[in-house]
C-alpha cells in the first residue's frame, strides 16, 4: 500500500516536472532557448519540406507515372517551395543568429528578449496555419485544399475565379505573418549588435559573423516589407473586391511580378549571408589563420547588400521589358558577381597556407566554396537576357536555384550545426558519422543537381507534372531521383548523428575547436547569464589574446 | 586552461552605445517606410488607369486645415519630451494632450473625407482602380495614426498617473520618432494623393 502511494507520488512528480519543462520552453525568453526553439522547429518542417521534395522527384522519376495527380503535385510544389524557404532556411539561420549573436558580442541576452519570443512564435504560428491549409482549405467544393499556385503565386492565378476556396488566402495569410517575425527578430538583432557590444568591441572588432548578420538584418527589413505590402494588397484583392492584381479592372498582373521579385531576390542574400558568415567563422579557425581581408569582407558583404536591392527583375527577362530595363538588370546582375567573388578569394587567401584541419565543418565549408561559385556562375549564365530568354522557367533555373540553396546554403548550414552543436549541447558530434553524411550528402547532391541543368538543355519545362517519353529526359530525371534519395539517406545520417551525439558524444568543454571568438570563453552549454562576468577585448581575436598574452593581436591593430 | 585566465585588457574609459530603443524605432521607421514606399509606388502606378469613374479631380478635396493639424502636432510632441527632459510636468502634459487632440482631428478629417467619398460619390475600395489604391494608401497611414494615438495615450495615462518623469525622456523620445515618421509619411501621401494625383 505504501509502495503504491509511493509510485503514485513518484509519477506525479514526473509529470509535473515534464509539465514544469514545458512550461519553461514555452514562455522562454532566453535568446539561447528560443536560438534552440527556432532550430528544431526548422528541422520538423525540413523534413516535411523533404517528403514534399520526394514526392515531386518520384512523380517524376518516370515518364507518364501516375504517383500523384496533377492537382496534388501542384500543392507539393507549391509547399515545397514555401516551406524550404520561410520555415526551414529563415528560422534556422534566425535560430543561430539568435544564440550566437549575444554570446559573440558579449552580451547577457537580445537587446529586447520579450520581442523575440513573439517573434518566434509568429513564426511557429504562421508555419502551423500554412499547413493547416490541409485540413481547413477546402472553402468550396471541388476547390483545392493546400495553396497550388506556385511559391512566388503570380496574378491572376491568386484571383477569387482561379482560386476559389481558402487554399490562397491561408498561404498569404502565412507568409505575411512570418514576415512580421522576421521583421521583429531583425530589429532585435539589429539593435543588440548596434547597442549592447560588451567594452571594447568596436564596430572593426566584431567577428564577421555580427557584421553579416547585420547587413542580413538591414536587408530583411527592407525587403521582407514590400512582400507584407503585395500580400497586404492581394488580401484586399481577395477580401474587399480591390484591382492590385486584377487585369479586369486595368489592373496589372505584372506589378505583383515586380513586387514579389522585389522581394525575392534580395531574400536568396538574406538566406545566403549568414552562410557567408558561417564559413567566415568556420574557415579562419580550420585552416588556423585569421580571416584574410577583414575589412574588404565587411565592405564586400555591405556592397551585396546594397546591389541586391537592384536585380529583382532579371526573374522577370521574359515578360517583355524595353531594352533599357533588360540592359540595366543585366549589368547589376553581373556586378553583384564582383563583390561575392572577393568573398571567394579572400576565404581562399585564408586557407592558402594554413595547417589546414580537414574537420566535417571544414569539409562542408569547402563543398560550399567550390559549389556557390558553381552556382554563382550559372547564375550569371542566367543574367544574361538572352540566355535567360532561351532557359526561363526551364529545369536549368530549377538547377541553378537548387545549387544556391542547397550546395550552397545547406552546406554551410550544415557546418554550423557541426561547428556549434558542441557549444549547444556539451557534447561533441561523431567524426566518423559526419563524414559519412559529408560524402554521400556529396555524392547525392552532385547526381541530383549536376544532372539537372541537362533536361532543362533539353527544354523540359519546370513545374510539369509529367511528360513524355522520346524526348531524351528519361535517363536525367532518373538519376536526379536516385540522387535525391542519396541525399535523403545522408539527411538521417545527420538525424542520427544530431540525436546520438546528444546522449553519447564525447564532452566537448569550452573551446573544443580552439577558436578565437568569445563564445567559445564560457561553458558548453553556456549559463542563462552567459558571462558571470561582462567581457572586454581589445581586439578581433579576444580568446587569441587571452591564450597567447605573450604574442596578442591588440598590438597589431 | 589558459583560456579561463584573465584577459590583460584595459577597459576603455568611455563605452556609451546608441540607446537600443532609438535603434530599433530607427529599424522599423526603415521598414515600415519599405512598406509605404510599395503602395505609394502602386498608387503612382496606377494614376489615370481607372477604367470607369470617379476620377480623383472630381471628387478630392485638397485637405488643408487636417494637413496642418497633424503637422502641427509634430512640434508639439518635440516640445513636449523637451519639457519632460527639463522636469516641466505641466508643460509636457498639456503639449501632450495638445499632440493627442491634433492627431484625432487628422484622424476626423479622413474619417469625414471617407463618409463623403462613400455617401456622396460611391466610391468604395473595389470602385475603380483609383478607389482600391486610394482607400488602400491614406487607410494604411490613418491606421499608423491610429497605433500612434494608442500609444501616445497610454503615455498620457501613465502620466496623469505621475510615472513619467524626467528619467523616462529617452522611451518618450521613441515614440516621438514614430510620431515624427507618421507626420512625414503624410507628407508623401499628400503629394502623391492631392497633387501629383488630381
């Protein structure tokens, strides 16, 4: 009797403690909480966004397959494309800004932690009410469920006529909400690396990695808002009978074309910066040297900034703009070459001459180098109008943005999650598993998306459902199946790695990379405070100087 | 390790950062000013595309008197956290309170022109092209003034409450750059909606 009165006890304990968990994630404010929050919550939605991918790439495996129908590949590709862009690639990198911000700068938290919460669960929210499109998108009867109209959704596909129901109006919904989380958590951390640098750090003494997220954050607020605007005005289109977009009532289907874009472009920089700023970080502590060219990367990352904001409408070449226009989108695409490609050289000129440690966040780092420039340059291939004429809307395009995103992107996320899982968790992530992820991840993403330019050679449109056999894209659409499901096989690699590391990794201690910036000063996982004690530095290395106080880089500066 | 050792740095004398409030008003002025300048854009895009009537030239009416209440109200939101830093109580509350007045009269002059265009003229949001971009601009700003009015009252509560003081000028300071942007977003939509338009 006692025993179980005992148990009893025991169990509510449990339970209350599970609760007291719960409840302490929930209504967090620590920005290295919600860092976390904001990570897992990616990774659920990349592997939904993945199954999506998979059920494209199957559909399209074989010529005239009938795996899904053409309404449902619609919303596949459609969620695809939304997903992997607002709910896996924003929140993760917002997720490392968050945790990393504050600790590199020497601050005790986010310079307004209560607004980073609602950020982030603005962002959660809007997540769950794009795919509770699923459930609660039928409006009408044989209207579709989930949004169907493509993720840059061009009028008048968005119209009431041609899209009935709710499917559209939850995606716009979605997307305008997340929008307002970006904008919160960028003022954040604006605001935390303008107004909360621990003594000492000057503005020339950040690491790059403060310095792009701040040049990140100034793009999302200025590009994420022209997107609220058009969703702002789509919604009054659908809602309160208006003509933005309706060509009916003169209005212009092109504009939205221009908003979006407007939008668009600059967003590929806000996803890829704060990679540029994984391997600014990564690279220098690798090939144990200091980043070369400090000041030029600064200015080279400000420059991207800036040309971003003037190439939107080279998505647009094929929608017949004068020559004026084509000419001067063209030449700004060509420009924004020049300032990535001094990012190219100067991590090169980091690792010529270092004693190079070929570590799984190293080995990500350089596929990331070698595939961005690749995909760099069949960007600029696409510059071009008149290629663009030849290849828009082709499997070329979905190739080129493919290699940016994932080649490019994930790989260097990839090294994050190498790099900091340690400072994370306290434990250090298996070698032997990230190399084997690192090589067929490799192996998956080059056969995938290598093979993909050709059918697009080849004239295969993008967003088909299926198509016919004889026109020699069998074999290409094959082998990208095969290869995406390389990737997938690679990705639960990476699962695995993340979940048995957690429980069995080695105990990594402060610094276990020994690096120079100042999160690695505190414990891994670091106290909520952060520092008992507020740092100071004197210079761009402040764990360099403490290590080598016989050789430190204050004299040099 | 030596990593824990002490760091040999000399703390700079003077560290003052900007104060973060002002900074991340600065970040959502730039950003809401992104959002205008999109439907400013629309609404330049779209003059004179309206495919059937009313037409801007018939129907608006250049709203001066409302123009130079909001305007107005400018100055009196900086006069009033410059009392509020130099300690006079009674100057900040009634430069407030003035501020407060002078933006819901703004706000009544739209509400009036709207009752007009609405009643008298039929012109609703899904009119015409001039309807949709028009109710769309000059209702976007009137909801900016309506979140300003909100807020500088709940200043003014706290106030009449006896809990802002002199300490307080910097978050006064905010919300007076919020209200300064508002005023200068008008600026634009006035040009655009009762010049460059009519």
């Amino acid at each position: 009797m006692s025993s179980d009165a005992i148990a009893i006890r025991t169990a509510g304990a449990t339970s209350r403690q599970w609760l007291e968990t719960l409840h302490g994630w929930v209504t967090t404010v620590d920005h290295k909480r919600l860092g976390i929050l904001y990570i897992v919550y990616a990774l659920i939605f990349l592997v939904i966004g993945g199954i999506e991918a998979f059920i494209i790439r199957i559909q399209l495996m074989r010529p005239h397959l009938d795996f899904v129908s053409p309404q449902v590949f619609n919303r596949m590709f459609t969620m695809h494309g939304t997903t992997m862009i607002f709910f896996v690639v924003m929140p993760v990198l917002f997720g490392f800004a968050n945790y990393l911000v504050p600790l590199m700068v020497g601050a005790r938290d986010m310079a307004f932690p209560r607004l980073n919460a609602f950020s982030f669960w603005l962002t959660a929210f809007s997540g769950i009410l794009l795919y509770f499109s699923f459930l609660g998108g039928s409006g009408l009867y044989g209207a579709g469920n989930a949004p169907d109209v493509g993720w840059w959704a061009y009028a008048p596909l968005t119209a009431r006529a041609f899209s009935p129901g709710h499917s559209s109006d939850y995606w716009t919904i979605s997307v305008l909400v997340s929008g307002f989380g970006s904008i919160g958590t960028a003022i954040n951390l604006i605001a935390t690396i303008l107004s909360m640098r621990c003594p000492g750090m000057k503005l020339s003494r950040m690491p790059l990695f403060a310095w792009m997220t701040l040049v990140m954050s100034g793009l999302v607020l200025i590009a994420i808002t022209p997107l609220s605007a058009a969703q702002i005005m789509l919604l009054i289109d659908r809602y309160l009978g208006g003509h933005f977009f309706d060509t009916q009532a003169g209005g212009s289907a092109a504009i939205w074309m221009h908003f979006f874009w407007i939008f668009g472009h600059p967003e590929v920089y806000i996803l890829v910066i704060p990679c540029f700023a994984f391997v600014s970080e990564i690279v220098p502590v690798f090939s144990r040297k200091p980043i070369f060219g400090y000041p030029v990367m600064v200015a080279a990352t400000v420059c991207i900034g800036f040309v971003s904001m003037s190439v939107w409408a080279h998505h647009m070449f094929t929608i017949g703009m004068n020559s004026a226009s084509n000419s001067f989108f063209v030449l700004t695409t060509m420009a924004i070459a020049v300032p990535t490609g001094i990012k190219i050289f100067n991590w090169l000129g980091t690792m010529w001459g270092g004693k190079i440690q070929f570590k799984t966040p190293m080995l990500f780092c350089i596929g990331f180098l070698f595939q961005f420039l690749i995909a760099g340059l069949t960007g600029i291939m696409l510059g071009a109008a008149p290629f663009n004429w030849q290849l828009s809307g082709s499997y070329f395009v979905v190739a080129h943005f493919h290699y940016v995103i994932v080649g490019g992107i994930l790989f260097g996320l990839f090294a994050a999650f190498y790099y900091w899982y340690p400072k994370i968790t306290g434990r250090m992530m298996s070698e032997s598993l990230g190399k084997l992820h690192f090589w067929l991840f490799i192996i998956g993403f080059h056969l995938t998306f290598d093979v993909m330019h050709i059918p697009g050679f080849l004239g295969m449109p993008r967003r088909i459902y299926t198509y016919e056999p004889g026109r020699g894209w069998e074999i290409w659409n094959l082998l990208s199946t095969i290869g995406a499901f390389i990737q997938g096989i690679a990705t639960l690699v990476f699962v695995a790695n993340l979940i048995l590391s957690y429980f069995k990794g080695a105990k990594a201690g402060n610094d276990p990379w020994d690096a120079w910036t100042l999160e690695w000063s505190v414990s891994s996982p670091p106290p909520a405070y952060n520092f008992s004690t507020t740092p100071a530095v004197a210079s761009r290395r402040p764990l360099w100087d403490r290590k080598h106080p016989e050789d430190q880089d204050s004299r040099y500066e | 390790m030596s990593a824990t050792a002490n760091p040999i740095v000399q703390t700079p004398a003077a560290w003052i950062l900007p104060y973060r409030g002002k900074v991340a008003m600065g970040c959502l002025i730039v950003a809401e000013s992104a959002i205008f300048t999109i439907f400013v854009v629309a609404y330049i895009f779209y003059i004179g595309k309206s495919l059937s009537g009313p037409v801007p030239r018939e129907v608006l009416e250049v709203p001066i008197f409302f123009t130079i209440c909001l305007l107005s109200s400018s100055l009196t939101v900086h006069f009033a956290s410059k009392s509020l830093e130099h300690g006079k109580r009674g100057a900040f509350l009634g430069l407030w309170l003035l501020t407060i007045i002078l933006g819901s009269l703004f706000l009544f002059g739209t509400g009036q022109e709207w009752h007009r265009l609405i009643y008298e003229h039929g012109l609703t949001i899904s009119t015409n092209l001039f309807g949709t971009t028009y109710y769309s601009l000059v209702g976007l700003h009137a909801f900016h003034v309506t979140a300003g009015l909100l807020m500088l009252l709940i200043v003014l509560f706290f106030a009449i409450a006896g809990r802002v003081g002199p300490e307080q000028t910097a978050r006064v300071e905010v919300l007076s750059m919020y209200w300064h942007f508002v005023d200068a977003v008008w600026v634009v939509v006035f040009t655009v909606v009762y010049i460059l338009g009519r």
